[in-house]
C-alpha cells in the first residue's frame, strides 16, 4: 500500500453539465485529499502527448476537438492507493456500461462524452502531473481528518 497522487479531469462534458461540484464532492466524501485544482483549456499539443497511445485510433480527432470545445477542471487527489481508488469511483469508460453508484454510472451514457479523466497507473498519473502543474501549484498541507481517516500505522505514525 502506498501514498499516491493521481490527475482527474473534469471533461467538457461535466463543466456543460453542471457537474463538476457532485465530481468533486465524491473524492472528498471518500477521504482523498485535494492537492491541485485549476481551470484551463487543453491545447492541441498537449493532447497529442496526453493522448499519444491512442494516436491512430479512429476517434483521435473526435477525441482532441471534444476535449478543446471548453475548458476543462484539473485536480490531483492524494491518497492511499489513490489512483485504483480515483477509477472505482469514476466506473468504466463507457457510461452505459459502467456500475450503478460510479460517477459514470450515475451520469453517463456515452462511450465518449463520460464526464472524466482518472489517471491509469502512478507513473502516467506522474508523467501527467507534470504536464499540467507547476510544482508550486501542489500544496502539502496536513487535512484535518487525516487521523480518522487513517489508521496511525497507515500515516507512519
Ligand atoms: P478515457 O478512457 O478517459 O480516455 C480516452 C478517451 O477516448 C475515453 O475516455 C473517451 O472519452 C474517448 N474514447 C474512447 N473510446 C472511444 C470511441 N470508441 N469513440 C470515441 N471516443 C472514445
């Protein structure tokens, strides 16, 4: 079990939807601590690296003018074993097939438009850090809660 960080994207989708507070709110409820936050609007360079390996997929250019049609929200959270935690609770790709009670089970529908970005594994959760934040954009800080949240053994108390 370790410490780790990991990026979500809040997708043009959520930001048209009204959704980016109940997005953020599950990570809170769940005990992930919010380290980064800011609004941008994704540029075409940085999704041809973003999403290098689906490059020659058909839906590549589909993808980059439906992640640059408005801003989008970026945060990482942190946690015990965030980036697995982060995925369960946004659900599979597609909507329609995702788990009743994720985020896109809830709200999605579509295999495409699915509200959300999580980080995959903890090196391209890294690998995307970087390319959005600056290191004085993340904040270390002590959360309140951290003691109920977890265990003295789990905070290396
Ligand atoms: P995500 O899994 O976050 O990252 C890749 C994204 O590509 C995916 O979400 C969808 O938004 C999009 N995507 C995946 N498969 C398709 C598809 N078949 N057609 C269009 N978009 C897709």
């Amino acid at each position: 079990m370790s410490m780790q960080r990991t990026v979500v994207l809040v997708k043009p989708d959520g930001l048209q939807r009204g959704l980016i507070g109940e997005i953020m709110h599950r990570f809170e409820r769940k005990g992930l601590k919010l380290i980064g936050l800011k609004m941008m609007r994704l540029t075409d360079e940085l999704l041809d690296t973003w999403y290098a390996h689906h490059k020659e997929k058909s839906f590549f250019k589909d993808l980059k003018a439906f992640m640059t049609w408005t801003p989008i929200v970026a945060m990482v959270w942190e946690g015990q074993e965030a980036v697995s935690a982060v995925r369960k609770i946004v659900g599979v790709t597609k909507g329609y097939d995702a788990e009743a009670g994720s985020i896109r089970g809830d709200y999605a529908m579509s295999g495409s438009q699915n509200l959300i970005h999580a980080s995959d594994e903890p090196d391209n959760a890294n690998k995307e850090i970087s390319l959005i934040f600056k290191g004085e954009e993340l904040f270390e800080y002590e959360n309140a809660e951290e003691c109920l949240i977890y265990s003295d053994f789990e905070r290396g108390k």
